[in-house]
C-alpha cells in the first residue's frame, strides 16, 4: 500500500459521538411525533444536519419543516448534544501520530458544522490534520463525493493515492463515487451495512495494525 493522505471521517471514526448525536436528534424529532431508533440516526451519518432530517420526514412520510421551524429544531439539537460527554476513540491519536511519522498526509471530511468539529477536537488532535473539510465547506454533502474531492484538491493528492476510514454507508458510497478506497470501521453500525468498503475492521487497534503492515 503507497498512499499520500488519508481522509478520516469524524463522528464514529475520530469521537464516539454518535450515540449522543442520536439521543438529541431523537428527543428533538419526537417533538414532532417522530420514534425514532438509533438505527434511523446511525444509517444517515455523514449526510449534513439538514439533509438527515429532510430524509427522515420523507421517509416517515411527514411533512418537511419550513425554515425557521428548521433551524429552531437544529438549535435545540445542538444544545443537548453539546451537554454530552465525547471522548476520542482509544488508539486515534496513536494513528493520527503514526501517520504524520511516515510522511502521510491527514484530513477530517465531515458531514457536522465546524461548530461541532472545534467543540468535540482538542486543539492537539485538530492540529494533526493538514485539511478540515466541515458541512459548510460543500454544496452536497456526503453521500456526493464533493467533500472527499474538496479534501484531495486542498492537499494536492490524486484519487488512487489516497484512503478514506468510514463507519457508516453514506459515507462509503461518497468515498466510491470518488474513486477513493476506503476501510471501514465497525463502531456503530454491523459489517452488513459496511458492505461496500474495501475492508472492515472491528475496531482502531486492528486497522492501526493492518496499516503498519500494509505499509511495510
């Protein structure tokens, strides 16, 4: 394995925060008389805040909420999901600085605001990515390639010189859609719905060791 970067998603990938970000988005929708299960919020992680509600009152065959019932429900969301407690994933940082020693390049291609990035990364870890890619930074978020493409032209990095690390659908079918081979990691959701990554690991440790030797 020769690769120049390497594209990290963040919520499920960097933090453990998904399962925060479910609860919020749940006792939120359900103000709407939405029940909800973690598997609804999970299965749209890395589409933007408000391409995954749009989705979900599709789905649920509810109406879309204007604009100003919108950003009332994301304002409310946001406030309970930055009460929750989110810590990085064991053996991120270890990655994060195994790369930056054999010369790779790092960057964090998220579907969350840059609000969300600087209040869940400590200054440390945020500083170890060459490139922050943030839901504001694209006009279609994942699953269109935009962000991962957006990421390779800001580091200056071909398609097949890269790799991204994913945990959910949307964002392996943006990894896909660029050209780009991507692993993915069982954090949130079964390898039943991570079937499109060219590997699954079960956790930060094995993917830490399967890239040190794919790189030896």
């Amino acid at each position: 394995m020769t690769i120049d970067a390497i594209l990290f998603d963040m919520d499920g990938v960097v933090v453990d925060s998904m399962p925060s970000h479910a609860d919020a988005w749940k006792r939120v929708l359900g103000e709407f008389g939405l029940e909800l299960d973690d598997i609804d919020i999970f299965r749209r992680e890395g589409m933007s805040g408000r391409q995954s509600v749009e989705d979900i009152f599709i789905e649920k065959e509810r109406p879309v909420p204007g604009e100003s019932e919108f950003h009332d429900l994301i304002a409310k969301k946001h406030a309970i999901f930055e009460e929750c407690e989110i810590r990085l994933f064991p053996h991120i940082v270890e990655i994060l600085a195994w790369i930056r020693g054999r010369g790779i390049r790092a960057a964090l291609v998220t579907g969350s605001q840059k609000r969300s990035v600087n209040h869940l990364l400590p200054a440390e870890v945020l500083s170890r990515f060459d490139v922050v890619i943030a839901a504001e930074d694209v006009t279609r978020g994942k699953p269109d390639p935009e962000p991962y493409l957006r990421a390779l032209d800001a580091l200056g990095v071909r398609p097949e010189r890269a790799l991204i690390i994913e945990n959910a659908p949307m964002g392996i079918r943006a990894a896909r859609a660029a050209g780009i081979a991507c692993v993915a990691l069982e954090t949130t959701l079964p390898r039943r719905y991570l079937s499109g990554a060219d590997r699954i690991f079960g956790g930060h440790r094995e993917l830490l060791e399967y890239l040190k030797s794919a790189a030896r």
